[in-house]
C-alpha cells in the first residue's frame, strides 16, 4: 500500500514538471495580481503577511517550517471541525476521538498524551489558548471566524517559550472596506449535525465590530455520543490611527458533549456504534462554561520602534461525570505581555529585534465526588460524597529576546534566546485534619535558538536552524499517587537541528517546501496510570524525533481571461512526512523499552488533493488521506492499522452588483467507508480483567450541505 502511495505522490509532482512546460509561457504572460490569492493547504503566495510574533513578515524569511492555513482551506470541508484541515499539513496529525475530544501532536510532540493536547503552545491573536497546567484547547474556536491559522513546527523557543512540539497561531476574522456585512449560514449533516452561524461586521476608518454567534450540535454516530456547543464572540478595534490602535476581543462557549470513550479491539471490529459499557451506563458526559477575553495595544514609537501589549483573562468551569467519579474544575488564568519591534542599522548591516516580556497565572480548583450512578434507576449520574479536593495555583515568566542581521540581501543570521521562570503552590483542601499546602518552583530555563538563512534568489530560501525547546508538566504529572507535589519532576527539555528550503517557480505559481530534522527529547514525561483515570508522572529516559517533510501546491491557469480576472484554475498540492520514532533511552516500571518504535505516531503520513475553480463561481475541491501504521503500547505489540480516507466537496459562490452574495456547497467525508480509529488511547489497560479499550471507532461514510448568505451596505 505504501508503494502505491508514494507511486501516486510520485506521480503527482510528475504532472507538476510536466506541467511546466506546456503552460510556462501562459503563466509567464499573466497579471498575477488579477489572481486570486489562494493558500492552497497551508502555502501562499509571498505576500502573504504572518503573525507579527515572528521578526518577519513573510514565510520566505523565517527560518523555519511553517503552514498557513487560510480562510478557504478551512472551509474545504463542513466548517465543524478543525482536524480535518489541519490533518492536511506535513508533520501535524490531529486525533478527534469526537469533537469534543481530540489530541494534536508537531513531529510526534504529544502524541503519547492520554487526553487533550499539550507541549504546544496556541495562541487567538495575543490571548494564549494554552492553560498555565500546559493543556491547550483550540476547538472552542468557530471556524468561520477564523482568518488564518499558522502552525510553527519546532522549539521556537525564543519567542514562545514553552512548546516543544511548537506553536499554533490563530488570526481572527475581522471586517474589510468601509462598510457593514452581515452573513447567515446554515449546515445540516449525517447523524444529525446541524450547525447555525450568524455574524456581523463593522468597519471604518477609526476602528471596527465584530460580533459572531454558532450554535453546533450532533446525535452523534455512537452511543452516548451526542454534542451540543454554542458561543458568542466579540473582536475589533478601537482609536485606530496610522500608528497606534487598540484590539478587543471576548469569546464565550457553553459546550455539553456525552463521551463513548474508547473501546476494545472485539467492539472496534464487530460493533463500532457502542460505547464503553461503564461510560453508557453510567450516561457520562462533559460540561463546561468557557470565557476568554483580553486587549492589545499596538504603537508606532518612532519610525525604526514599535510596542505591542496585551492583557488577557480566561475562566473555565467544568463538570464531568464519569462511571468512576465526577471531576469537578474550576480554572483562571490572566497576564500580560509586551512586545518591542525595532529596525535599525549596525553600520551597514540592516538590523531588526523583538524583545519583550511575558506573564502568565493559572489558578486550578478541583475535585472529585462520587458517582453513584449504579443506584439511579439507569437515569446517569447520581451525586455522591466529595472524593478529593485542591488547589493549585501556577504563573510564570517569560522573557525573550530575538536579532536579525541581514549582511546582504542573500546572507542573513537570525538568533534569540528565551529565559522561562516557573512556580506553583499546592493546597490539598480535603480534610481539614490532613489540609496542606506545598510551594515549588523550577529551576529557570534558558532556551537559545539560532539559524542561518540563504536566498539565492527573491523567491527561494535555504536555511539552517537550531534551537531548544521544553515542555512543562501538566498539573497532574506534578504529583504523587497521594496527591502531593513530586519535587522530583523535571520539564522535558531537547534541541533540534532543522535543514530546510522553501521555493517558488513560474511566477510564483508553484510552491516547494522540504525540511529535515532531529529532535532529542530529555527529561521524557511518562503518564504512568495508578487509577480508573488517575495519572501521575515519571520522568522516564529520552526519545528521538527525525524525519523528513515535503509538500508542494501549483496554481496552474488552464484558461484565464485577462480582462474579467477569472478562468479555469487547477490547484493541485501534496505533502509527505516520513519519520523515524523511537525511545532512545526509556525504562519504565523496570521494564527496558529502549529501541522501540514511540507509540502514537505514524512513521508515514501523505496527504494530497485538488481544487477546481471554475467560472461563475464553480469550484470543486477533494483531499485524500493516508496514515501509516501506529504503535498504541509501549512494548510495540500493539498497532493500530494504516488507513485511507476520501473527501470531496462541490460548491457555488454569487455576489450580485449591490452587495448581496450566496454560498452553497455539499460533500461528502470517507467517501470509501473505510473502517478506521481516528484516535486511540495509548497505553490503555482493561479493567478487572477486560481487554484493553486502545480505539475510538472514527466516522463512516457521511454527507453535508451547507447555504449561506452575506449583504454588504
């Protein structure tokens, strides 16, 4: 099967250079600003601008592998979840076990996470989405208020501070031109996915308003799987002049999602549709009211400074019913961070720098309750007496600070360095008699990066890079089995080497992106299970993290009309991440897993597809899916089977002369109702004697349709 696809990706960028050829001369003689700006799959033409976190503005100059995702890659499927656009990019893989359960992991970062994501830290324009207990939750974000996405693969310590897998940059979706524009869409689906969409924008010289409002729920393919999530979102700015604005933002999600959970091989092949029997029984769910809020404060010193400063809060409060107990949080987190841009010159070399600072403080409260569901006549949860109860309260400090040299403009050398300061206290609350309260705090953390950039010429970029990143622990693996502080946990820490080179060819139509790295990780935290869902942490050997990633994507005019600015586009793109995974020192429970294959993650991942525009607002658009085999136990004995998944989607776009525009669209998602696990729980043990539940049964073969409406006045 293998073969095959790397024949079929073989074959794809064969028609790339053949291509060339026969179209060299239409392309040439083309104004390719007429064109539309398309990213194609995380890629874009240069004058795509990135976040200003980075010290320059367009990916050719950043020493670094980085996918953009627009605002149309996303909508390439049914606007509900985000996995399936992020699963297109080399090196990312997203596990949805359902939408409210999923696990990203950068290069094979996070990948042995029992639950959520961690060791990478994303950001909604400056307010952090990353918890102070190092959990980053993305899906809370609607998708169609989203403007790009950046995913940066690899420690770029130096301005991210925590996040050895990297870091995922959300840009909001803001109002253009000088005008209001109100839009309505509506989406309907398989299993009973309905999702509503308003939103209304605002826009002037001085400053805009954007407010959204989804409501998304589904019945769900399984048992006990429905969702239900809606949300308000506020963004914009204020006082806006030509060197200064003010940036709002507020967002606030209810979500209630009943959990499946995973199940065991005997279910996964002969009855995907069921749940977990404790988890049916017991009807558990996930609930939770979600907050985030914050503003930024950009300002133009001079003309060779700049500040960048924001403040930010969030708030989570959740419930969580499970067959062994129910988990109780409450959690705040607020903090700041400013930023200094500056150009200058150092005799003859052009000189830029950021430096800043940042501050963040995490206040978790939490508990468990007993869960006395068996005595509730089959109606679900039942409360019982408290279990556990603490606090924790967790803030650190980041400073950083980032050079660029530009000796020529082909030669220039970009270095940072990242100081990281942690600390947190503990009061186990439970009990008065055995109340205590503990105070720990890391040793600080230098994290330095630097990196060589070449360009041979305007649009093609060689680079070199090395960096060190670290990742810090969650708030459970900072504890023992009692739970109390374990003084003996250490963050994971590694450097990474990375060869890379980004081109463009044929007036920048095709795009070609190919990176190397190794990546070391120390200090390897270890989820060790001492309870139905308790976890502590063991800092546990080292693992080895090397591979290769290739991607291209071609806009390839097949017919174009000068005149009108439209014709028939072909845009073609693939991505190939090949890796070698591996525990290079690893010892846990007096058991030598050192040589073996690091569970969770693929070795091979290839991505490829196609987009259609045809005129008078025609498109057509499919994405093809492979992902190789993957080791789900430490011992390798266990691999979850390599699969292939098929979506496509048709649609239509109108705008009338006096501002009114309709979108309509269908598809359809595993059009070859393959049978696969689109997460798996690794490292899972079977309860008294069961066998263990490694799988979350991924969707079959389901439809949508969606309509929308805008009016600009």
């Amino acid at each position: 099967m293998l073969k095959k696809l790397l024949a079929t990706t073989f074959i794809l960028f064969s028609t790339i250079a053949f291509a060339q050829d026969t179209i060299q001369k239409q392309t040439t003689a083309l104004d390719t600003t007429k064109l539309t700006v398309c990213y194609t799959v995380g890629y874009a033409i240069p004058a795509v601008i990135i976040s200003n976190y980075h010290i320059s503005n367009r990916p050719l100059d950043a020493p670094a592998s980085i996918s953009i995702v627009s605002a149309k890659d996303i909508q390439r499927n049914d606007n509900t979840n985000i996995a399936t656009v992020l699963n297109t990019l080399p090196g990312v893989q997203m596990q949805s076990g359902a939408i409210n359960t999923n696990r990203i992991s950068i290069r094979g970062i996070g990948a042995r996470t029992p639950y959520g994501t961690n060791k990478i830290r994303a950001f909604y324009g400056s307010i952090p989405l990353t918890s102070g207990d190092s959990e980053t939750t993305i899906e809370d974000i609607d998708l169609e208020v989203i403007n790009k996405i950046e995913v940066i693969k690899g420690p770029l310590s130096s301005l991210y501070g925590a996040g050895l897998g990297g870091a995922i940059l959300i840009d909001p979706k803001y109002a253009t031109g000088e005008r209001s524009t109100a839009t309505v869409s509506a989406t309907a689906g398989s299993f009973g996915l309905l999702k509503n969409t308003y939103n209304y924008g605002y826009n002037t010289k001085s400053g805009s308003l954007n407010i959204n409002y989804h409501k998304l729920e589904s019945d769900g393919w399984r048992k006990n799987s429905s969702y239900y999530r809606e949300g308000v979102t506020l963004a914009g700015d204020l006082f806006r002049k030509e060197s200064s604005k003010l940036t709002y933002f507020g967002n606030y999600t209810y979500m209630k999602a009943y959990i499946p959970s995973s199940v065991s091989k005997t279910s996964f092949d002969n009855n995907p549709r069921a749940a977990a029997p404790t988890w049916a029984a017991s009807k558990g769910y996930e609930q939770y009211h979600s907050y985030m809020g914050g503003l930024a404060y950009d300002f133009k010193i001079t003309n060779w400074l700049s500040n960048a400063t924001s403040v930010f809060i969030n708030a989570k409060d959740s419930y969580e019913p499970r067959p062994f107990d129910i988990l109780k949080q409450n959690s705040t987190g607020y903090g700041g961070r400013t930023q200094f841009t500056g150009n200058t010159k150092l005799g003859a070399i052009a000189t830029h720098f950021i430096a800043g600072i940042e501050y963040f403080k995490d206040g978790y409260d939490g508990g468990t309750l007993e869960n006395n569901y068996q005595d509730n006549n089959g109606n679900g949860t039942l409360q019982g007496d408290r279990l556990t109860a603490n606090k924790q309260d967790r803030d650190f400090i980041n400073a950083f600070a980032q050079l660029r040299l530009e000796f020529s403009k082909k030669l220039e050398l970009q270095a940072g360095v990242n100081y990281n300061k942690t600390s947190f206290n503990l009061n186990n609350t439970f009990h008065a008699s055995a109340a205590s309260t503990q105070n720990y705090s890391y040793d600080g953390i230098w994290s330095p990066q630097v990196s060589l950039l070449f360009k041979p010429s305007e649009y093609q970029t060689v680079y070199a890079s090395l960096s060190r990143g670290f990742s810090l622990p969650a708030i459970e693996e900072t504890l023992t089995a009692s739970g109390t502080i374990n003084p003996n946990i250490k963050p994971e820490n590694g450097y990474n080497i990375e060869l890379g080179t980004k081109q463009f060819y044929f007036d920048r139509k095709l795009y070609l992106d190919l990176s190397l790295y190794r990546m070391e990780i120390n200090d390897l935290l270890v989820a060790q299970r001492v309870g139905d869902d308790q976890y502590i942490g063991v800092n546990a050997g080292k693992t080895l993290h090397q591979g290769i990633e290739a991607s291209a994507s071609y806009i390839i005019p097949l017919t174009y009309n000068l005149e009108t600015a439209s014709g028939w586009t072909l845009i073609p793109y693939t991505a190939l991440s090949v890796g070698k995974y591996e525990f290079k020192e690893f010892v846990n429970n007096d058991i030598d897993y050192s040589g073996n294959d690091l569970t969770g993650v693929p070795s091979t991942k290839v991505n490829a597809g196609l987009t259609l525009n045809i005129p008078h607002g025609l498109y057509l658009s499919s994405d093809y899916y492979y992902t190789g085999t993957t080791p789900i136990n430490d011992a390798n004995t266990v691999y979850n089977s390599s699969y292939n998944l098929l979506n496509a989607k048709a649609g239509w776009r109108y705008t009338t002369g006096f501002g009114l525009g309709l979108h309509i669209s269908a598809g359809v998602n595993n059009i070859t109702d393959t049978h696969y696990a689109s997460m798996v729980l690794v490292n899972a043990t079977g309860a008294n004697g069961a066998p263990p539940r490694y799988y979350y049964p991924g969707l079959p073969v389901n439809y949508y349709g969606n309509m929308g409406v805008s009016y600009n006045f």
